[in-house]
C-alpha cells in the first residue's frame, strides 16, 4: 500500500436550485486540501442551476462535460461556456453571480474553488470566460490531455496550479509529476485506474502531497487532475465565503 496516496469518495448530494453535486470537499471531516477548497461534480438537469448567490476570498473554475451554462454577475458580465470550455471568476472582496444552463438537455461538468492567500482576499472581483477552442489540447500515448490552467492555457489564476482533463484508453499509462511542493488530487470521472498502485473507480480521487504520480488506466478512463501551490495559511470557510 502507498501510504502517500490518500482515497476518497465524492458524496452525493444537493446543491442549488435542483442541482446534484458528486462532492470531494467540503464535507464534514474533510473541508479542504490546500489551496482547494471546493470540488464538485455538477449534474444539472430540468432547469436546475444556481440563482444568483454571493462569494467572496477566492478563485473558481466551472469546466464543462456535457450542456451549456449561463453566467451573469454584478460586474456586468453575461456570457455562455460550451463543452469543454470552461469559466474563471475571482470572488476577491465580494462578487454576486448565477449560472444557470442555456440548453434544454443535461449539463454537467466539474466546479473547482481555489483559495486566495490573506494578502489577495480584498483584490477587485473579476471574470474569465473560454471556449474549449482556447484551451490546448494535445494527444498523448493512448489518450489526449487538455490543459485548463497551466503551459499553454490563458486561464489566469492568483495561485500556481496545474489543472488538466485526461482521458486514457484501457491499458495506457500516464506519469505527472508536479512542480516541488505542490499538493493536489486525480479524480475518476468515468472507468478505472491504479494510481501509485492503488485501485480508483469512478467518482473516487486520490489525494497526494508533494509525489510523482504513475497511473494505469484498468478500463477506459476519464479523470481530473489538480495541483497547486498550498499557502500555508489558516483557512476559515463557511457557505459562499472564504475568508
């Protein structure tokens, strides 16, 4: 057993106006993982989404699997993101914002909040909003990558984080090994892997801190990788707010 990799599984719950979340964290035991403070696999379906809400203390990222979502804030930004785009907004001092789906059929994809360091918690709101065009995407050995923040991408955060969807035929093998002291988490969207040795299926991560990753995907395989640069720093969440 590697006792470097830590496996969890999302919750699943509800969230919004109908919405239902396949959650990481928060949860109770298991808030965060530094810088990440919130992650969730998002299914939205007969109108459901989340009306209009306020945040603040953080960065978020919405990537899309499936649908189309709507987002409008109190900055006066009102714009669409499709399949494989995804939007950025930072809550800074404080934002309001929705979003909402903008098609008749499901939407899903997954929700990433990134913590702001102390010294960032009062900067300006402000939004990002990229088609699946503008994220590179390249193929690797038996699969594809696509880079949502890291080389490459003009997805723009406060904090160092390399964010990436991947997806491996049966039998093919990927290596990540993140920049040093960075901590992060793969989670399965769909199929089964082994990381580091260590059996993940669908809507499980592995959580890791500072360790090259080997992974093998067991069957067809799509999962989420994260990592970034913790701050070290006391982290006081609660609903929308992270302060």
């Amino acid at each position: 057993m590697n006792e470097d990799i830590l496996i969890r599984p999302a919750v699943e719950g509800a969230e919004g106006d109908g919405a239902v979340v396949k959650r990481l964290m928060p949860l109770r035991g298991f808030m965060n993982y530094d810088p990440f403070v919130l992650f969730d696999h998002f299914i939205l379906e007969g109108g459901g989404g989340f009306p209009e809400h306020p945040h603040r203390g953080f960065e978020a990222i919405t990537y899309l699997f499936e649908g189309s979502i709507a987002h409008a804030d109190n900055l006066g930004n009102d714009s669409r993101v499709g399949v494989g785009g995804a939007q950025r907004f930072t809550a800074g001092r404080g934002i309001v914002h929705s979003e909402m789906p903008a098609t008749d059929g499901p939407t899903s994809g997954i929700q990433l909040w990134i913590n702001l360091p102390l010294r960032l918690k009062g900067i300006d709101p402000a939004y990002q909003g990229l088609d699946a065009a503008d994220l590179p995407e390249r193929p690797i050995e038996g699969g594809r990558e696509r880079i949502i923040v890291g080389p490459g991408s003009p997805l723009a955060l406060h904090t160092p984080v390399d964010y990436r969807d991947v997806h491996l035929d049966a039998g093919a093998a990927y290596a990540f090994a993140p920049a040093s002291g960075r901590r992060g988490l793969v989670y399965v969207v769909d199929g089964a892997m082994n990381v580091n040795g260590r059996a993940l299926r669908a809507g499980e991560a592995a959580f890791c801190d500072d360790v090259a990753l080997a992974i093998e995907a067991t069957q067809a395989s799509r999962f989420m990788l994260a990592f970034g640069a913790p701050h070290g720093e006391p982290i006081r969440q609660y609903g929308p707010y992270v302060d």
